[in-house]
C-alpha cells in the first residue's frame, strides 16, 4: 500500500535513492547533478526544527519510491514580506510511474504549506532535452501555478579540454575548445589582498549589501541574518569570498560544487551570489577572478549562474561568461495568495 509520509532517513539515505534513479532515467541523454548527502544535509537545513515536513516521501509499505523537497525562505513579492519556499527534486522510481504519484506530492506538498501559511512555492522545469521529464506548461492547468518565464544560464568554461570531453552534444564540445584563450584565469592583482574568506563577523553587513542590490526588483529572497548566515557559511560545500577595504565589506560572492555528469563526472562551480554593485569594475573583477581560481583549485571544469537579470551583465561578459539559450520555466505557484510578477524585470531567487 502506497502512503505519502515525512521522508524517514538519513541525507545519505537521500542521495542513494535520488542520485541511481537520476542516473538510469539520464545517464548519456542529458546532464544532470550527481546528488550528495552532505549537499542535501545543507540545502535542507537537515536539522532544523520542521524541516522534514518539507521532505515529502512515498513509500510502498518499507520501500522508498518517490520524493519531492523544499526549504522555506522569506521572500518579497513586490515589496510585501511573505513566507515563500524552493522546491525540487522530483524523484519517482522508474518501476512506479504512471500512476499519479507526482499530483499526489504536489497536492500533499500543497497541504502542508496551508497548514504552514505559506504563500508561494518557487520551483524550475527544465526543458531543454527531449529527455526531460519536467512538467511542461500545456499539462498544467492549476490557476495558481505560473509559468512566470524561462530563464537559462551564464556559463564560463574553465578547463576547455576537459569540457570537451565531458560534453554530451559534440558542438558543444567544439566550442569549449575554441575558449581555450578565454578560459584562462587571470593570476592574482594588487586587489586580491582585499579579497578572503567571509567570517560570521561579515553576515550584518553582507545581509545590508544584497538587500541593497536587489532593491526594486519585484521578487526576491528576504535574505536575514538567519538565512544569509546558513547560505553563506552554513556546509563546508559553500565558498564565500568578500572585499573588505578601509574595515568595511563592499561585495562578496557565494558559490558551491557539484558533480555533474555527462559523458563522464565533472566538477562544476553554481554561483548563488554575485553581490558587486558597491564594487568598482576592477574590483568586481577581481573578486571574480579570485573566485574562478578556487573553484579551479577544487577541480571545477565549468561554472554557472542562472540568468535573471540579478547580476550585471556587463560584468559577466567581462568574465568571459557565455548566455547560453533558456532552457527551463521558471514556475510561482501561489498557495494562499495571488500575484502578478512582471515576467520581464530582474528578480533575484536561488536555483535548484
């Protein structure tokens, strides 16, 4: 008998049922992450008071057969605070399919945030492979799920060979290798002895800067001092860098790594914080470059930054980031409220 429950086990025990059946619905079709418990253990905020009513489970009496995960975050929604939530990870086993278990997680998931007065669920569908079994607009019919728009990614490639034999698509392949005089990292500047590694001391002024970039956007996370505090320094997955002069932090970026797999495992470096608006360009640069060369010494091919106009982009042209091509929907389910958010202003959300 099939029940839907809170998912009982360990982030291990997460990642060993995710990551095998990612592996055999993917595996030498299209990319995709190689899920880790020590990533799950920090993007769940696994020992959180409440956090697992936010990790949706079915079982078949013992046996784990499906998933579907969220974290709850404040968020502004064209300048009201409401409680908002991220959520992905859809994981059904391939022998259970086809029968309902995705509406029954959604309609579950559902549930608990009215229980939780929580207001919107931020998810992505990625459509960018035929391969994809993301839920695509023309099967939702639910006025309160939105596709609000499709974003893509800013990819800057850092090992050009290595990428090159990581790709799936052959083209792609090719034009990692035509970066290869674009894809070396600038050595340490006269800046750099600005730049280390942001310390719980720098979270208070860090909260002020990103709030202060995102002003006026129409949709972004509420970051607090709770919040930024677990992002920026929460998982030692979670590189922090900040640029401090004259005793005062003028921007830092965030980032973490994962495997991603393609025709073989590879290291790639998710950007979840680009926060430079106080920096001059040279400044801003050479906080990105000191940030490429750790990824690069922590074994990253390629890294990445989803595109939604939270980041200048002349900033990442000047980084030698390519746009590529929008490749997933960006979807505002509203659970107890309804707004309209422009589809065509920056806003700034995490990406999962």
């Amino acid at each position: 008998m099939i029940r839907l429950d809170d998912f009982q086990g360990t982030p291990e025990d997460l990642a060993e049922f995710i990551t095998p059946v990612w592996r055999e619905t993917y595996q030498g079709r299209m990319v995709y992450p190689d899920w880790a418990g020590d990533f799950f253990r920090w993007q769940m905020r696994w020992d959180a008071p409440g956090s697992r009513r936010h990790m949706i489970a079915a079982y078949d009496e013992d046996r784990l057969i499906a998933t579907l995960l969220g974290t709850s975050f404040p968020v502004r929604a064209d300048n009201e605070l409401i409680r908002g939530s991220i959520w992905s990870w859809m994981t059904i086993d391939p022998e259970y399919r086809g029968r309902g278990l995705a509406t029954l997680l959604d309609r579950d998931r559902v549930r608990r945030l009215q229980d939780e007065q929580v207001d919107l669920i931020v998810s992505y569908r990625y459509f960018g492979s035929r391969h994809s079994l993301a839920e695509q607009p023309k099967k939702v019919q639910a006025k309160p799920k939105k596709f609000n728009r499709t974003v893509g990614l800013w990819v800057r490639v850092l090992d050009p060979r290595t990428v090159g034999r990581w790709s799936l698509k052959a083209v792609d392949g090719w034009m990692s290798r035509l970066s290869f005089p674009l894809a070396k990292v600038p050595g340490p500047g006269k800046l750099d002895s600005f730049i280390r590694r942001a310390t719980e001391q720098d979270i208070p002024r860090c909260v002020e800067l990103v709030r202060e970039q995102t002003a006026g956007m129409p949709l972004t996370m509420a970051w607090d001092e709770s919040t930024l505090r677990h992002q920026l320094l929460g998982s030692p997955l979670v590189t922090t860098l900040v640029l401090e002069r004259s005793g005062a932090v003028e921007g830092f970026v965030s980032f973490h790594i994962l495997d991603w797999v393609g025709r073989m495992s590879g290291k790639v470096g998710i950007f979840d914080l680009i926060v430079t608006d106080r920096l001059g360009s040279g400044a801003a640069l050479a906080l990105m470059n000191a940030a490429f060369r750790t990824m690069v010494e922590k074994g990253a091919i390629l890294t990445v930054k989803v595109r939604t106009g939270d980041v200048p982009a002349s900033l990442m042209w000047r980084c030698y980031f390519v746009p590529r091509p929008a490749d997933s929907h960006l979807i505002l389910q509203w659970v107890s409220l309804n707004r309209e958010i422009s589809s065509r202003s920056p806003i700034h959300l995490l990406w999962r």
